[in-house]
C-alpha cells in the first residue's frame, strides 16, 4: 500500500533528523556532558489522550485470497507511559469505528498494546505489539475474534502538551467465523496507516 510506504519513510526522516542531523565543524572546545543529554528538557512521561484518523486495507482468506477491501478508521485513545533516559516503556488502548468501502455497516476495532520508543528529544519513534479485538458483519455473518497487532510509529511534541504523529500498524484475525457459522480457516489480516493528536496530561 503506497500509502504505507510514504508513512515508514517519514517516520525513518523524522526519527533520524531528530536523533543526530549534520552538525557544522567548529574549532572551539567542546565541553562534556553526561551520557543521555541529548534528550536534556524533554520528558514523554505522564498519561495521555487523544483522537486517531486513518486508512488501510484488509484481506480475507480461506484456502487462498477472497478479496480485499479499502476502509477508514477513526476513534479515540488513551494511555501512559516512563520516560527511562533513552527508552520510553508505555501503553495505550484505542478504540477505532472501521467503515469498510460498500459495506453497509460499521465494524469496531478495539486494541491493547505495549509501546517501547526512543527518546530523541521532542521526537519519539516507537514500535508497538499487543492484541486486538475486532466485531463486524462479513455478507451478514457476524465476526467477532481476538489477535495480534504490532507496528511502528512516531510521535513529535508540538508543544509541551501537544503531540501529533503517524502509526503504521498490522492486525491479524484466525477463524474469524469459525465459532458463529461453522466456517473453519477464514481469517482477516488489515494494514492500517493513521495519524493521531494526544494531549498530555
């Protein structure tokens, strides 16, 4: 997805940009420091909440691909996490509404996952892994399994308080069906890019 390969990049530039960039040599003494000063006035520390928006793609297979749809997804999210020095450990649980293309109805998408970041100053790129809950209508049938999700983002302070950022994410379903109508082996794996806005408290 074209607009999965346009988010890691830019969390990758981001990230990096941050984390080093080019410095100009100088001639003057530099004065030592103590090791993690980079991250010197920033603190992600502390709870925080916010809204997600975003885009992606799902396949189902049974025996080999049945298809695939586009859908978006939007919703909120809350979480906390410590700021070590360098690593950030935290974790959030969101809760996005997922409206597939030509589907009549809603599907809801609800995940718990770590997050484990790098403190680069006022950027943090992260990498998360936790479990999602998906309930919804396929042709009627109604799904309802729990799996895996995993993926990688980045978040930038715009202010003290204020954080935006990008999040690509994986999510994966077995059996989707397989307890409501008796269908075994169907199973659904999304890809999804979103942008999201937090508050800290």
């Amino acid at each position: 997805m074209k607009l999965c390969t346009l988010a890691v990049a830019a969390i990758f530039a981001a990230s990096g940009a941050a984390a080093g960039g080019y410095t100009a040599p100088g001639f003057g003494p530099v004065a030592a420091g103590p090791m993690g000063s980079a991250s010197a006035g920033t603190d992600w520390s502390g709870f925080y909440a916010g809204l997600q928006y975003g885009e992606g793609s799902g396949d189902l297979t049974l025996d080999g691909p049945l298809g695939d749809a586009d859908f978006d997804a939007y919703g909120l999210h809350v979480g906390y996490q410590r700021d070590m020095g360098r690593v950030v450990l935290g974790g959030d649980l969101d809760y996005n509404s997922v409206d597939f293309e030509g589907a009549d109805e809603n599907g809801d998408l609800l995940r718990l996952r770590a997050r484990v970041g790098y403190d680069a100053g006022r950027v943090m790129p992260y990498l998360t892994l936790g479990v999602a809950g998906v309930h919804g209508d396929i042709a009627g049938d109604r799904l309802a399994d729990t799996g895996l999700t995993y993926g990688i983002g980045a978040d930038v302070l715009v202010t003290d308080r204020l954080t935006v950022g990008v999040e690509y994410t994986r999510n994966t379903f077995k059996d989707i069906l397989d307890d409501l109508s008796g269908i075994s082996g169907l199973d659904l794996d999304t890809d999804l890019v979103q942008v999201r806005a937090s508050y800290r408290f």
